[in-house]
C-alpha cells in the first residue's frame, strides 16, 4: 500500500512538473525542444505496448508517424477539414495502415515479423516520396495550419507544448489501465511464452493485432501532432533511422514498464538538444554528439542488454522493492 502511494506520488509530481514547464522556462526553443520530447512520448507509448508487453518488435513504426502527419497536412490544408477531425482522422488512418500490415505479418515469428515492419516502412517512404500530388514529393508538404480548436488557434510555444503533453498524458493514462487489467496480463503471457498462452486459450494473433493496431493509431496521432506543429513534412523525417530511434528508446525504457520508455523518451530526444539544455555547452561540442547520435543509441542499447537487460524499466522496479 504504501509503494502504491508513493509511486502515485511520484507520478503526480512528474505531471505536475511537466504541466508547469512553460511557467519555469522562459527560453520559447526549449519549450520546443520539450514539445518535441512529448511527440516522440507518444509514439514510444504505444511501442513499449507493442514492445514491452506484447514482445513484438517493429522497425517500421515511423511509417505510421509519416502517415499521420500526411493524413492532417492534405485534410486541414488541401479539404480544409476542421482540424480536430483531421487529427482523429490521422489516427484512424495509421490505425488502419497497421490493421493491414499486422493481419498478414503477425502470424509470422520471430525476426520475420521485424522484417515485415521494416518492409512496410521502406515501402511507405517511397509512396511519401512518389505520391507527389498528394505529398508533394521529396520538396515536402508547406503551409500546414497550426491546430484550431473551435475558434481558438493554437499559436504560442506554450499552448503547442500543453496540446502535444495533454494527447501524451491521455495515451499514457489509457496504456496504463490497459496494462493493468487483462489485456496486459495476456501480453505478458504472450511475451513471457507463445506456447504457454495459447495452452491457456489466449487468441495470440488477435492480442498482438490489437496491440500494434493501438501502437499504430498513438504514432499516427504523434504525426499528426508533428505536421500541425512544424508546419512542414517531408518524406526525410519517417525513415528507418526514425523507427530506429524510437525502438531504441523502448528498448532502452525497458519491458514490462511504461515508466521506462517515458523517461528514455524524454533524455534520447534531448540528446539532440544538449546545447540548449547544458548552460556552457559550445555548439561544436553538441554537434559533435548529434553526429555520433545513432552510436549513441547503440551503445545505450548494448550497455542496457549487458548489465540491465530489462532496462530502466528494471531498474526503477528493483529501486521501488529495496525502497520497501
């Protein structure tokens, strides 16, 4: 009882403190570079589901990110569709992209289905690239309105950076009662052994289906986020070293956790940001770090797979039974 009150402790303060953000920092890039934090949130939210909990892997997860973001930028800019319908449309559109690529691939085991994600990815970077009368091709997607609610334009750094927090705090709100309840006991049935689960009567391929459908509607929803804020897309930002890097981040956030993937969210994505983060810090020195960037992320995972295999997940949970 009392490590349940304290872990709702920590997680009232972490909200709080990520709610007050805009109030404490006055520097509008960082409150960018933190709205960039919370895009990135939501996706891995969706993949330490996939990941962490249904041992599925995906190297393809920023094709559903591209689709998202392209579903916004044609319905608010091309239709002029209100914008909180082209956001749920954003969602349902990559929800539907990965209701297509799970059917046939999650019958598939092992490296076969990261395979088959990796494919679908590639594939949709060259529709992004081809598509030019609806993409506008490898000169990339301009002019994409802010986000709109009713009669309110979503214009300051701060009212972005609560909209992107507010759609993270809900995933992560609806990927915690998941995990708590049944569907996250029979993912980690599945993770922990296929055989075993399906002895026990679990529909595999139907839980690891809805598991990257739910996967796929969190990164097309991200996209969206991402297209309405930027303001430009192009096919460069959704390619595999994007799905790379937010692999890496539930890797190294862990299995099993949700706590994990958020923190190794926020750091991986400020990484590309040190200079504006670490007071002193000279440009070339962060540019040095950004170039080395994907080494980084492979040494992260390599240090995490020697000495804390279930990653930061892990550890927060061996820190939580020693403190009790």
């Amino acid at each position: 009882m009392r490590s349940r009150a304290v872990r709702m402790g920590v997680v009232i303060a972490v909200a709080g403190l990520v709610a007050a953000l805009p109030f404490i920092v006055a520097d509008r890039f960082l409150i960018k570079v933190f709205t960039y934090a919370g895009l990135n949130v939501i996706v891995v939210t969706g993949l330490a589901l996939l990941f962490g909990y249904a041992g599925q892997v995906s190297l393809g997860h920023a094709a559903f990110v591209g689709l998202g973001a392209y579903t916004c930028a044609i319905l608010t800019t091309t239709l002029h569709v209100p914008w909180p319908l082209a956001f749920a449309a954003a969602g349902v559109v990559a929800g539907i992209g990965g209701l297509l690529l799970a059917l046939p691939s999650l019958r598939l085991k092992g490296h076969y289905l990261a395979m088959a994600s990796l494919g679908f990815g590639e594939l949709m970077t060259l529709a992004f690239v081809e598509a030019v009368p609806l993409t506008h091709g490898v000169d990339g997607f301009t002019g994409i309105p802010l986000p709109k609610i009713g009669a309110m334009t979503l214009k300051a750094p701060a009212e972005l950076y609560w909209l992107v927090w507010g759609v993270a705090g809900v995933a992560l709100l609806l990927a915690s009662n998941v995990v708590s309840l049944r569907p996250g006991r029979v993912m980690r049935a599945i993770h922990g052994s296929e055989l075993g689960a399906s002895a026990a009567g679990v529909d595999i391929v139907g839980v690891k289906v809805r598991a990257f459908v739910v996967s796929a509607v969190l990164a097309g929803l991200s996209g969206a986020l991402y297209a309405s804020v930027i303001g430009f897309i192009s096919p460069s930002v959704f390619t595999l070293g994007a799905s790379v890097a937010f692999l890496a981040m539930a890797v190294i956030g862990g299995s099993s956790s949700l706590a994990g993937p958020f923190a190794a969210a926020i750091l991986l994505t400020l990484i590309q940001y040190l200079d504006a983060i670490v007071p002193g810090m000279s440009r070339e020195t962060a540019q040095l770090v950004q170039t080395y960037e994907s080494d980084v992320y492979g040494l992260a995972i390599v240090l995490i797979v020697l000495f804390a295999p279930g990653g930061v997940g892990a550890l927060l949970r061996a820190r939580r039974k020693g403190a009790s």
